[in-house]
C-alpha cells in the first residue's frame, strides 16, 4: 500500500513538473513572438512618418 502511494505522489509530481515545464516554454515562445510582433508594427509607424 505505501508503495503505491509512493508511486502516485511521485507521477503526480512529475507530471506537475511537465505542465510548468511546458507552461513556461509556451509563455517565454509567446513572449518572443509578441515581441517580433511589436517590432513590426514599430517599423510599419517609422515607415507611415517617414512617407
């Protein structure tokens, strides 16, 4: 029974550890995105200034 136990606590964690793992690549992916994202949009407003 105990070893049972041990065995759920333990893929309980580890599944725990997957989903922030994989929170955190899908935010820092967002992040990067969102940030080529505004850079574009920069460049388009210098562009309209410019014209």
């Amino acid at each position: 029974m105990k070893t049972l136990f041990f065995i759920i606590v333990v893929t309980m964690l580890a599944a725990a550890f997957v989903v922030t793992y994989l929170v955190n690549k899908e935010q820092r992916s967002m992040n990067r995105v969102s940030g080529t994202f505004i850079k574009l949009i920069q460049k388009f407003d210098s562009w309209q200034m410019m014209r």
